[in-house]
C-alpha cells in the first residue's frame, strides 16, 4: 500500500522551548522504507531516533520517527518517507506556529 504519514508535536509547542515532532507512518507494506527529516529544505539528523517496524491487525506495519526541536516561528519540518520497492517518496509537512498570528486570532 501507500504509506500514510503524519507529522505533529510531542508536546504542545511554544516558540524557543525545546520538543520533538514525531512521525507516524502507517500503512507500510512490506516493512521495507527509510524515515527522514528536513528542515526549510536541508537534510537534518542530529538527535533522529526510530522505533521498529510493528505489526497490525490490518496486516499492514507502521513506524515512527522522532527528531528534537526547538520550535521558532513559521520554522517548516518535514517527514520524508522512501519506500525501498519502488523508491516512491512520500511527504509530511509541520510549520512551527507563529504565536503573534495566534493571539490576534484569540
């Protein structure tokens, strides 16, 4: 299948305190595809931990990713997910909130 990915924060996020962004990949058929992360468009590792492929009961695996942050105004991560069948990449976007938009809003 196609796999189906999600960003989103492990905790709440406020501007300049660090968190981490989880990706959840779900759908994954067979077990075989690299988790990446970017950040406004480079390649970035340090700190990236994965978990293992488990098994559901819809005979499909999912798979995460996690990667710490410090969150910063309109900052863009993404999810860059590469299956190894086929070498078809999907995406996963998160853009780090802008806290001024928001209390304008409130």
């Amino acid at each position: 299948g196609i796999p189906v990915v999600s960003v989103f924060p492990l905790f709440p996020p406020i501007p300049g305190e660090p968190n981490a962004l989880v990706c959840l990949v779900q759908n994954i058929f067979p077990p075989a595809l690299d988790i990446g992360w970017a950040l406004a468009g480079a390649v970035a590792t340090p700190g990236v931990t994965h978990g293992p492929f488990t098994p559901t009961a819809e005979l499909t695996f999912v798979a995460f990713s996690r990667i710490p942050v410090v969150p910063a105004p309109g900052d863009v991560h993404a999810c860059v997910v590469t299956s190894r069948k086929d070498n078809a990449t999907t995406v996963a976007y998160w853009v780090a909130p802008d806290t001024a938009l928001d209390e304008q809003l409130d």
